[in-house]
C-alpha cells in the first residue's frame, strides 16, 4: 500500500520554514519519503495519490497534557469521579476518539483512575476502537488528600513515594505525575507545594533511576521551585497562585530559574479559554454562570499574561490543554495553539510546540512529531495555511495515524 499526500505546503514539525509544493510518501504505515518537484518513479509507481489544493500538510497534532477519564463537557471532576470504573474505561473511549477526529494522533495523559487508561491503551492495542497514540502515568501521585486523591495515586514520605513510583512503573506507567501543588479539586491548597524539597527529591531520583520521565502540577511559585530543583523533565501549568481566591503574582526570579533549568512548560491556557467559550456561547446565564464568566476570563487574562512572561524568561513552552477537565474539549489544541499565540509567540514556533517539539518532550521523537522519512505516518492535512491563520487547524481534510486513513474530506 503506497500513498503520496500532495498539497500546496508542508510544514514538517521541525521548526523549519514551510516547503511549498512538497509531496509525501507513505507505504506500510511509514514515512518514506517526502519530495519537492517531481516525485521520484520507484516512490509513484502503483502509489494512490491523494490531491488537496489549498490545503497544508502537517504532523499530527500531539496534545501533551489530557485526562481521557473525563468528558470535558463542563462535569465537575468531583461528579465524573463520582462512576465506577468501567464508566471511566467507556469515557476514555469515547474522548480518545473525539481526540482522533481532532487531528490530535497522539496524547499524553496525565492522571486517570486506577489503571482505566492503561485498560483503554491495551483495547486499542488489540484494534478495538480508534484514538490516539497514547502515553500514560497512570494515577498522579499525590499527598494523602492531596489533587485528584480519589484516582489511587496517594503518597507520603520518602520511602512510600518510591514504593508508589515502582508501583506506577510495574502497572505500565510511561512516565510519572506529581502533584506539586493543590487544584482544582476541593480543600486542596493551589496556593502552596504539597511536597518537601526531600519529598520532591526523592520523587524524581526514583522515576530517573527507572529511566522514566517526571512531570510535575504546579500551581504556585513554590512548588515550581521544588521540582525545578529536584530535576524534574517537566512542569505542568506553571501557576502563580497566591491565594484561594485565584489571585496570581508572577514570580520573576522563580521564571529565571525556571528558564536556566531548561524544563518544559504545558500552560494548559485552553482550561480558561473553553471555559469562557463555554459560557459566552449560552443565551442567558444565571447569577452563578455570571460570575463563573467573570472568574474564569480574569483567570485567562493572567493565564495568557503569564505565559507570554515566561516566554520573555526564556521558558520553554510545549502545547497541552488539559482536555477532559470541566469545559476543556478533546479536539481543543487549536484554541490551545491561538492562546499561545496570543501569548507572543509566533505561528510557527506555536505548531512546533503541538508537533515537533511536543513529542521531544515527551518523548517520542524517534517514532512520531515530524515529516521525517522513516517515523510513522502520523499526518493531517487542513484547508487554507496555519501560519497565516490558526483556524485552519480546525479544517481538517485528512487525518492518518500509522498510514491508515481515519477522516478524509
Ligand atoms: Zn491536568
């Protein structure tokens, strides 16, 4: 089975600049080629060929920062936790489906109940569903009352937090969740580091010493100082709570360190933005949905403020937007993507932090994330030109996983 993927551009993941009138080769689920001009006769012969004028190919979208469990349909994660396990398994299926037709060919989850999404993993590994590529930690660990304490991933002190990372390891864990700080789940502290610097420490030294990756939820200052110091692989949300009012101070020698380290950032600001969405699209709210609006567009203004302050740090930034938490939809890396761009940075820069970039940070760059000959055939093709406008990401017209055609205009 060979298939060249034509169109007006490329842009590879890479960084580069786009290459205009480049044709892409595919045979048995692999890159194998991609071409400017003619097309070599060994690459064309008895190949399909698959034309879209006016359209952009690209890398399939990666989402860094998702929680399959969750509906993303405005649901409380205290009322989504609310069902037994099989009903999260079904979610997970569902949303990591959604996720495909999004053009997001692969996810990294990071935090589900029990081991709901490593069960999703090996079903769709047996070919019973569609979704995305998906890399998993299992449950987040978490202090005992700690975010999300009701996934399974409760841990204190230095001896069970090492018990509970080889523990996470042995069930199948790609890489390992911390909760560095509170959120949003009720009487959890946003606002201050859940670990010890000891505590953190010996988080990270474990996951090393079992060669996996380390990302770390953190809210406020102090808790990204922690798992900056501690040598974590990656900081999720980089928040600046100050307070249990959703009142934020950007910490600038905390960014500085931050940025020295190297770390990667997930700024999630689509958590902000859909929930704003969310609301705008309504006919009529009720006092409570007023003041729902107003908390959350405050909340993305700081977000996006932050974020472009990071960026002026010198922070790295990847795409991720926390999808499946309250509004936060599934195909949302689009809306993820102009929140960055908002943020300052350039379109370009932007879907590398979805593509290319994403899946060096997570990981994965030898399998997937650019239009390199030799990975896997994980591809989109939008309408119209994402450097020129963003939008175009929600025009799919071709979305490939590993050279199987899942959506085709
Ligand atoms: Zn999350």
């Amino acid at each position: 089975m060979k298939t060249l993927i034509k169109a007006d551009r490329t842009i590879d993941g890479t960084g580069a600049e786009p290459v205009i009138g480049a044709t892409v080769a595919v045979e048995n689920g692999r890159i194998t080629g991609v071409y400017t001009g003619e097309v070599p006769e060994a690459a064309s012969a008895g190949a399909t060929v698959l034309e879209y004028p006016g359209s952009t190919i690209m890398p399939g979208m990666i989402d860094t920062h998702v929680h399959l469990n969750l509906p993303g349909d405005g649901t409380s994660l205290e009322d989504a936790v609310r069902e037994p396990e099989g009903v999260l398994v079904a979610t997970s299926s569902f949303t990591a489906a959604r996720a495909l037709a999004g053009g997001v060919t692969t996810v990294r989850d990071l935090g589900a109940m029990g081991g709901t999404v490593f069960h999703l993993k090996r079903a769709l590994a047996l070919g019973h569903g569609k979704g995305p590529r998906i890399v998993a930690c299992g449950q987040p660990i978490t202090i005992t009352g700690g975010h999300t304490w009701y996934f399974g991933g409760e841990a204190d002190g230095e001896v069970n937090l090492r018990r509970k990372v080889r523990e996470m390891v042995k069930q199948g864990a790609d890489f390992i969740k911390v909760m560095g700080s509170g959120g949003g789940t009720v009487n959890t502290l946003s606002w201050r580091a859940s670990y010890t610097r000891e505590e953190m420490a010996a988080l990270a030294d474990e996951a090393h010493a079992l060669d996996k990756k380390i990302a770390v939820h953190c809210l406020c200052a102090e808790s990204i100082e922690y798992a900056v110091d501690a040598g974590v692989d990656q900081i999720e949300h980089a928040g600046f709570l100050i307070d249990g009012k959703g009142h934020q101070k950007f910490d600038p020698r905390v960014a500085e360190k931050l940025a020295k380290s190297g770390t990667p950032v997930t700024g999630t600001l689509a958590v902000a933005g859909s929930a704003v969405n969310a609301m705008l699209a309504k006919d009529k709210l009720t006092p409570e949905e007023e003041a729902f609006l107003s908390r959350w567009q405050t909340l993305l203004e700081d977000n996006v403020e932050q974020f472009r302050k990071l960026r002026e740090a010198g922070v790295r930034l990847v795409a991720g937007t926390d999808a499946g938490w309250r509004f936060t939809p599934f195909d949302g890396l689009p809306l993820e993507m102009e929140l960055m761009h908002r943020g300052g940075m350039s379109t370009l820069e932007v879907l590398t932090a979805g593509t290319g970039f994403a899946a060096k940070v997570i990981g994965i760059d030898q399998e997937v994330g650019t239009l390199t000959t030799g990975l896997a055939a994980d591809i989109i093709v939008v309408k119209g030109n994402p450097l020129d406008d963003l939008g175009a990401l929600r025009h799919l017209q071709l979305v490939m996983q590993a050279g199987e055609i899942h959506r085709s205009a």
